[in-house]
C-alpha cells in the first residue's frame, strides 16, 4: 500500500447508492464528495460545493446531464464538471474555466472508488467476476487500527486472516469462500468498513451470512469503541482553493487567437443526408471541454485551411464532439476536403470551443428556425431545452426529404420539431411569418441557415414588433462584398497607442502584427469572436454577426471586416505581447 494515503484508491460508495438522478455524500480523507452517475452510466466524483457560493453539491439536483446546483441554479456538465449555466447572466456563455475539481474514478466489485491523486498502476481490484457487497460499517477509528483488530477478530473465529500489499484485508471462510475487507478513511479518526464476498448468493443463505457478518462487525465496532474513546487524535483538514469573487459575479472572457489546442480523432465519419456528413471527434489524451449549446469550433485541416463548425451535441455528451458539415456547391476548399478526404482514424487538431450564440434558458417559450445546415447549433439547443423540460418549437426547413440531416436526434425530440421540406421561397415566408406571430416578452427566437433566408426571417420578425434583444442569429458565412480601400487611424485606448489601418489591411491584421492577442475564429464577420468596444468613432459595419441597433449604437466592432467612416477610432484595448 502506498505511504501517501492520497495516492491509494479507496471504495468510496457502493454502485447501488448510485441509482439514475441521485445524488450521493461521500468522505475521504477529510475531504466531501460529490457523487452521481449520469443517463449514460458515467460515474461522476467532484468537490463537493458549488463555485458560486460553496453550496454543497450533494444535495442538489441530478438531471441525467447536469448537476444543478440548489442555491442559484448554477449548472455543471456530466464527466467534465464545466460550469455549463448561470441563470444570472442568462446571455452569457460561461467561461471554461469555470470548472469543478474532478477526481479519478473506477467502478468494480460493486462499489466506487476514487483517491485524491489515486494511480492507475495502483488499482487492482477486479478479482471477483460473482460477488456479494456487505453492507458498510462506520467505526471511529483511523484505518491502521481498524485493520489489526479486523484481522485479530476473524483469527480469533479462527479463519485465515492477512493484510495485502494493497492495503485489503483477505478473509478466508472455507468452502471457496472468502472476503476482502477495504477500509475507507473518512477522516483521520472515523473510517467506513466496506467488503465484498466472492460469491453471489440469494434467498435464505444471502440472509443468513449477511445477518452473522453484521454480528460480527457490530462486537467489532464496539471493540474498538472502547479502545478509541480516550484517544485524542486531531481531524483532517482537506486544502480547498478559494472561490474568485469574480466568479459569482460575471462570466470570465476568452483570449486568445485561432490556435490549435486540442488534439483529435475522427472516430466515426457517415452520411447523414444527402451531401451532408457527421464527423464524430474524441480527445486524444484527455476529456474534451466543456461547451454550451451555441459553441462553434475551429477545425484545422491537414491542407492548411481553418473552418468552423457548430457543435450539435446535447448537454453532457462531452466524450466526444459531433460536427455535421455540408458539401457547398461552390467550395473554398473546406466542406470539399472533408467529405473526399478525411477518413476514420485521421487525426485533427481544433479550437477551445467558443460561444458566441448561447441560449437564453430563462424564456417562458423558444422558437427555432433552421435551414439546411444551420440545423447543427439548433439541435444543440434543442436538446438542453428538452432535457431539462422547458418549452420550445424547432421548425426546420429542407430542400426535400433526402436533405432532412440527424433524424435520430430529430426523433428524439418528438412534437417539438416540425419540418418543412419542399416549400417554394414564397411559401417558406409564408410559413416563418405564421411561425413568429405574437411576439412575447421574454420569448426568444433563434435563426441560422441561409443568407438570405436569415434576412427574411429578421425582417418579418423585426415587422411583427419582435425586439432585437429577443431575436437572435447566426450566418454561417457573411456573403457581402467587403470594401477594404479606406485607410484610418485606430487608437487602443489604455496603451496610448496609435496605428494606422492601410488599404487592403483589417484592423485585426494590424493588432496582431504589433503584439494584440485578440481571439479570432472565422476571419470574415460571421462569427462574432473578434468584437471590440468602440469609444469614440463611426464605424463602417461589414459584418453579418451584429443586429440593426447594435450597428446604429456603433459601441462595438467586428475587427475582422468593418472599418471606419471617421478618420479615426478609439478601441477599449491595451498593448498585450503574444
């Protein structure tokens, strides 16, 4: 057994405390867990408190995919304990590095395990195929003094009894049978008897042995009561990090340029629909980040290029990333080496997710339109609503049938989605006019797809009296014809720093050129991830990401695309060294 009891792995709980949508208390070393399995049988083993207030976990609500905090309502995601929501700021993506401390955990020999800095190398208990777990025992006592008197009591019924390099305690009763004792150190002076028999029984004879190992258990627990009771022993005190008061109050903002962070493989690559694929994407060395519905990634091709491409998972599926990319019918050299060239098995390299289309999840009622491929972060956010039982619409339009991508998922949703394939353009406004009557307050519409489909659809909502803070979208690309010409002044106002914008060059361009570690991700006004608050200046917007009132406010810019109208603008920016 390892000297460091932190590196050693201990049952912390049996599977059957575990049951779906529970949540589970546990102690180690001083230390409070949190523990839950998901819908899809992962067992999570967390810190147990939130990072809001320190709340602890364990008595909050376990659904399916999240753990959901009781406090606030602070919402963390299943296997990477990202913070996924915070109802406080319902527009905001959280940042990733709102993250739950996770620790290492194995299921075997019906029971839980886990270890502040357990190893691999040091777990070895999977010899039972057939077992019997016992029910645990609580004792104040540190382990050590629990393992000496176990083996002296089951010696003195005289059964052959010895402590494992591993730390367990092998009983042996005769007959085949025998038991191995893990004792679970709660704290310093209060430890969990668990044990597991290598056979499996039932009816009278489960009952019987169970009823004679809890006798035995009981005169050893009161045993050591006697021996402990004077002992003056001082309690473990777990090292827990503090909490940043700035977490409580605002998500943190990203930094950071198109890199390259992660590296992936293409594990499943198949046709969803027609000339639309689905790549599925898996970590290489650890779990994939957290994401909120919305996020897009940066996928870097072996040939150079940079694309980018919505997640479409659900809420907790974070063992893997699910991208759906569609074959356009005149490529710029992306969607075309995907579908001819990426295979299973290649190996990729993206992006942190980014989200700069996060859902609101305090609407009374949510309405999602969808064309084509603009289905992929649609489908994200149409999985969060419905996993967590608040009401929405998806209405998804298609050329026809064949072009209907993701049916399973679709299927899945039941009466939420409605499709509308075949419709001419006439019929299709029709339709999105039907769909987006009476607008509500705190009632959220959602578009992506085609250019000029979002236009329509902007437009008849902004006709109808839809506010811009209740709609919300996403172009895939922007379509305009960017002019460039114009040549300006920018100032970064807390450097004191003048640069000039030449013809032909963006203002990104010029930020990065002179040291400015701006985030970018598509380069071309569509995405968002470039935006920069504007002090003083008119500027000329070109991007395709920013809504009619926020381009009349001019308080901020895509630096990716607009320019300026004035001789000079006056950017929120310092001087940041790459």
């Amino acid at each position: 057994m390892n000297s460091d009891l932190r590196q050693n792995w201990y049952p912390i709980a049996s599977s059957s405390d575990l049951p779906f949508r529970h949540v589970f208390h546990a102690q180690l070393l001083g230390r409070e867990f949190a523990v839950w399995r998901a819908d899809d049988g992962n067992v999570n083993v967390w810190e147990n408190r939130c990072l809001h207030r320190g709340v602890r976990l364990s008595i909050g609500i376990n659904e399916g995919t999240e753990l959901r905090c009781q406090y606030h309502g602070w919402r963390y995601a299943n296997r990477t304990a990202g913070c996924t929501y915070i109802p406080a700021h319902p527009a905001d993506a959280p940042a990733r590095t709102i993250c739950n401390n996770t620790y290492p955990v194995k299921e075997s020999m019906g029971m839980i395990w886990t270890g502040e800095e357990a190893l691999d190398d040091n777990f070895g208990f999977n010899e039972f195929s057939e077992n019997t777990v016992l029910r645990p025992i609580t004792v104040n006592a540190p382990i050590d003094l629990i393992n000496e008197k176990l083996i002296e009591e089951y010696s003195r019924l005289t059964f052959e009894s010895k402590l494992l390099k591993d730390g367990s305690i092998e009983i042996k009763l005769g007959n085949s049978k025998k038991i191995i004792f893990f004792v679970q150190p709660q704290d310093s002076k209060l430890s969990v008897i668990r044990g597991v028999l290598n056979q499996t029984l039932t009816g009278d004879e489960r009952y019987n042995f169970l009823k004679n190992h809890n006798f035995i258990c009981e005169s050893l627990r009161s045993k050591i009561d006697a021996i402990t009771h004077e002992l003056k022993i001082e309690p473990m005190v777990a090292k827990i990090s503090q909490v940043s008061e700035d977490l409580a109050k605002m998500p943190l903002s990203e930094e950071g340029g198109r890199k390259s962070d992660i590296k992936v493989v293409v594990s499943e690559k198949r046709l969803v629909s027609e000339g639309v694929v689905s790549l599925k994407l898996e970590g290489i060395r650890a779990q994939l980040p957290t994401f909120q519905p919305g996020a897009h990634i940066d996928l870097h091709l072996q040939n150079g290029l940079i694309r980018q491409y919505s997640l479409l998972n659900g809420p907790g599926e974070t063992d893997c990333y699910r991208i759906g990319v569609k074959l356009e019918d005149v490529s710029t050299g992306g969607s075309e080496f995907i579908h001819k060239n990426i295979r299973e098995g290649d190996l990729l390299a993206i992006s942190m997710p980014r989200n700069n289309f996060p859902l609101r999840r305090d609407s009374i009622h949510t309405v999602f339109i969808a064309g084509g491929i603009g289905l992929t972060p649609l489908l994200s956010m149409s999985q969060a609503l419905h996993g967590m039982g608040l009401n929405y619409e998806l209405h998804y339009f298609v050329r026809d049938e064949k072009h209907v991508s993701f049916n399973e998922v679709l299927k899945k949703l039941g009466k939420n989605v409605s499709i509308h394939a075949g419709l001419s353009p006439e019929s299709t406004l029709g339709k999105i006019s039907e769909i987006v009557q009476n607008p509500m307050k705190a009632k959220n519409l959602y578009a992506c797809g085609p250019g000029p489909m979002l236009e329509a659809t902007l437009k008849i909502a902004s006709d109808l009296g839809w506010s811009d803070d209740s709609v919300h979208f996403e172009y895939f690309k922007n379509t305009k014809e960017i002019n460039d010409k114009s040549s300006f002044e920018i100032e970064l106002a807390r450097s004191a720093l003048s640069l000039n914008v030449p013809s032909g060059k963006t203002v990104l361009e010029v930020l990065k050129s002179n040291g400015i570690d701006l985030p970018s991700s598509c380069e071309q006004g569509a995405c968002g991830t470039c935006k920069v608050n504007v002090i003083e200046g008119e500027v000329d917007h070109q991007d395709v990401y920013l809504n009619s009132s926020e381009k009349a406010e001019g308080k901020v810019m895509m630096t990716c695309v607009s320019r300026a109208i004035s001789k000079r603008l006056i950017l929120d920016l310092s001087l940041i060294h790459i």
